[in-house]
C-alpha cells in the first residue's frame, strides 16, 4: 500500500470531482469541434464564400486557447489528483492499459500538432491541403476519445477482463460502445453551442443567423443522440449499479441523473429558440450561461458514472479507498487479498508506518485507528464535523463505541460501502478513533 492522501473538509474524492468537471468542456469541446469546422470549410470552398473561412479562423483561435491551454493543464491535474488519491488503482490500470494510453496520446501529439498547423496556416496554403488537416485533427481527436473511454468504461464494467485478464476483453466491456456513443453525440452538442457563442459575436448578421442556425441543428442532433445513447447506456449498466440508483440505495444517483436530463431539456429548448426560431437574438452572454448549463449537466452525468460502481474503485476487483484487491485475477497472477489482510492486518502492508505505529497498544490505539480510517473511509468521507464530504462525525453522531464497533462488522453489508478489512484488534482501534470523531 502507499501512503494516503488526506484533504481537510474537501475530501479528496470532491477534489478529483472537480477537477475532472472542469475537464470536460474543453476535453469534449476538442473532440467535437472540428467536425463543425471541416464541414464549414468544404462548404466555403465549395460555394466560395470566404466569410465563412472568417467566421473559422475566429472559432478555432478560442479552441486553440481554451482546450490547450485549459483542457491540458486540467487534464494533467485529473492524472495528479487521481494517482496521490487512489495510487494503487492507478497503478492497475497502468499495468492493463499502459499501451492504451501510449496510443491515445500518440493520437492526443497528432491532435496539438495538427491544431496549431491549421491555425497558422490559414489563408496560407491552398484549401484542400488545408482542409485535410482539419480532418486529420477531427479525426486524431476522437480517436483519443475512442480509446479513452476504453479505459474509462472498463472501471465501471471489466468484463470478461475479470476472467481472462485481456486488454481486448477489458477494453470493448459491456458499457464501451454506449458510453462512446454518448459521448460522441454530446460532443456535437458541445461544439454547437460553442459555434453559436463565437458566431454572436460577428458583425455581419445574416452569417451569424446563418451559422446559429446550422450550430443549433447539430446542437439539437446530438442531444437527441446523446439522450437515445445515454438510455442504452443506463439500460447496460450492472444489476449492483442499478440497484444502487433505483433501488433507492443512493438517491443522490438518481438526483444526478434528472440534473442531467433537465439541464440538457434546457439546451435543448435554448436550440431551438435561440438557435432555430429567433437565431438574430443570440447573444453571447447567454450563450455562455447556456454552455455553463450543459457544463453542468455533463457534470452530473460523469458524477452519475463515477458513482455507480460503489463499492469498489474498479468494479469488482478493488475496493475504493482502501484499494484493496477483491478478487483473484487467475491468468494476471494477481490474488484476492481480503482473507490474508483479515489475517494479517492491514497494517502489515502499510509499509511506510514507523515501528512504534506497526503493533497496537493502548497508547497508540487512537493513532493507529485514525491511520486506518484514514486509509478505508477517508476517499468518500471527511472527518471534519463541517466536511463537505458526507462527513463522519455527522454520519456516526451520538453513537458509542461499541456500536460503532458493529458498524465497522456490517460495513460490507451495505451496497455502497466496502467491508473493514483488517483484524478484529485494527477494527477496535478503528472503533475508538471513530468514537472520538462522533463526539
Ligand atoms: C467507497 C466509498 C465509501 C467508503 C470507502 C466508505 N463509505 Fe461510508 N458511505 C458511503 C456512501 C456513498 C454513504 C451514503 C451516504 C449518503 O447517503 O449520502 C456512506 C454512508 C456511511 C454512513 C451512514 C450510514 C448509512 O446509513 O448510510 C456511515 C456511518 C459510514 N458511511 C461510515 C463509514 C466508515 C466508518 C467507513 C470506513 C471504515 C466508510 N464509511 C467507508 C461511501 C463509503
């Protein structure tokens, strides 16, 4: 095991959360954008009309600059977040998809590349030749959504992975193809709004009303897709994971759910009246209000499938936060460690512990119960009693010991929570830590 990472009040589950929200808009707007850019500039050429190539050179300037700038460095973040938060599923997911991920960013350096040629080349090589770098983006682009949602999924539904333990079993899981039809249909929702925003801005209004017009309909085209995939998606989802959002396990799940779905109604409705029936009323500043709508309810839509896997962090073979490995992985060579850590103790994989901390004794007990609650509720708990994580000493207030004590015994009985793991002495010091924080 590696050490954890605490963070005050946030969690840092909440962390990673809203690092990766603030991902997704330029992350998607990347994917989706250029589709609209290459199929406006075969038209410019195809029916010489130069202002349209205008209107392009604007809208990809805002793309070079938000998704670049922004999108990367909060990409970078989402990798630092997640791998001080859960190290060792990281690490799993490293050792599966590491040529996964060496391909995306192959995909990901064509798509920079590709990016910056198309910018500064505008205006300045002939328009086929231009035109086929703008394909080379829009393709290099989805392809590295293409593989990662690979990756993605595979947390949610392993599987045949969970048997063979194969990269292909893995990658094209149960959820890949819904997940990656819903995304590829949001990303076109993304890249309308986005168009409309920058074609507000134009000075000559029968091509602002012209293009609103187009942006809308591929706005409305890929909310209905998206809604018809994301149904799919939902419908794929495992029996644990459904039952967690409408077995009413986890309400919040459901709530997340019906956020995405209205604040897409309202972009939906926003297409259609400022995109379809009054294109001349489109102003920026609603324009944004509308895509920070969308921003949230793709939030919400991530939150939904992060969440559903619960218990585990990879589902079915490591538990979250305590990142222990459930389940034996035959053909990987990779065993079940629940039975020896019950046996052993978790402490006795802590490695980085100094010797004073690694044997319970009644001066220690509550510093070693706080390590280990630290270590196995910490990812989805704050201990600060105002913590904005489903804080512990709310959860466990009033309670005495020794309840707490059968708490940690039943853990594993409720679907969203992983077991304790550990020996009945690490489970009693556990105990007494919590006690302190239900006082
Ligand atoms: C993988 C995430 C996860 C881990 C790890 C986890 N919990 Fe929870 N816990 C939850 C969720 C989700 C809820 C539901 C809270 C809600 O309804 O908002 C919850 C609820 C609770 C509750 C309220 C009981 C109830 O009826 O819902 C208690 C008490 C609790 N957890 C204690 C703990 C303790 C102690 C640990 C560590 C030994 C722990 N949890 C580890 C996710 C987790």
């Amino acid at each position: 095991m590696y050490p954890a990472w605490l963070v005050p009040v946030l969690g840092s589950g909440l962390i990673i959360a809203i690092i990766a929200t603030f991902h997704i808009l330029p992350s998607h707007l990347a994917t989706g954008s250029f589709w609209f850019n290459v199929w406006l500039e075969r038209k410019a050429y195809k029916e010489n009309r130069p202002e349209l190539l205008q209107f392009l050179k604007k809208y990809v300037l805002l793309i070079l600059i938000f998704c670049f700038v922004y999108g990367s460095i909060t990409g970078v973040w989402i990798w630092f977040s997640a791998t001080v938060s859960s190290p060792r599923a990281i690490s799993s997911l490293i050792h599966n998809y590491v040529w996964g991920w060496a391909t995306e960013w192959v995909f990901f350096i064509i798509e920079i590349v590709a990016i910056y040629v198309y910018y500064y080349t505008f205006g300045k090589i002939d328009g086929q030749h231009h035109l086929r770098v703008g394909w080379t983006y829009a393709w290099g682009a989805w392809i590295s959504m293409v593989i990662i949602t690979g990756i993605l999924a595979f947390m949610l539904t392993p599987g045949k992975w969970l048997e063979t333990g194969k990269f292909f079993d893995g990658f094209f899981n149960p959820t890949y193809w819904p997940q990656l039809f819903t995304r590829t249909a949001l990303m076109f929702s993304v890249a309308g709004i986005y168009a409309i925003i920058v074609a507000s801005r134009l000075d000559n209004p029968d091509l602002k009303v012209e293009i609103t017009r187009k942006a809308a309909l591929w706005g409305i085209g890929g909310l209905i897709f998206g809604a018809i995939f994301a149904y799919w998606y939902i419908l794929k989802l495992p029996p644990e994971a459904k039952n967690l959002v409408f077995g009413g396990e986890l309400p919040y799940l459901k709530t997340l759910l019906k956020v995405a779905v209205i604040m897409g109604a309202v972009v939906g409705v926003y297409y259609v009246v400022f995109g379809l029936i009054a294109p001349h009323l489109s102003n920026p500043v609603v324009g944004i209000i509308v895509a920070i709508i969308l921003f949230l309810g793709i939030g919400a839509g991530e939150g939904f499938r992060e969440g559903v896997r619960r218990p585990y962090i990879i589902n079915y073979f490591m538990y979250g936060s305590s990142q222990v490995i459930a389940r034996s992985i035959p053909p990987k060579g990779v065993e079940e460690e629940v039975s020896k850590l019950n046996e052993n103790g978790y402490l006795s994989v802590l490695y980085y512990l100094p010797e004073q901390l690694r044997t319970i004794t009644e001066n220690n007990k509550l510093e070693v119960g706080r390590i280990l609650v630290v270590h196995q509720c910490a990812a989805c708990h704050t201990l600060e009693p105002n913590g904005l994580l489903r804080p512990l000493p709310k959860l466990l207030s009033g309670m005495e010991k020794d309840d707490i004590r059968d708490l940690l015994d039943s853990l594993g009985d409720y679907a969203y929570m992983p077991p304790f793991i550990g020996t009945d002495e690490e489970k009693d010091a556990a105990a007494a830590y919590l006690a302190t924080l239900a006082k």
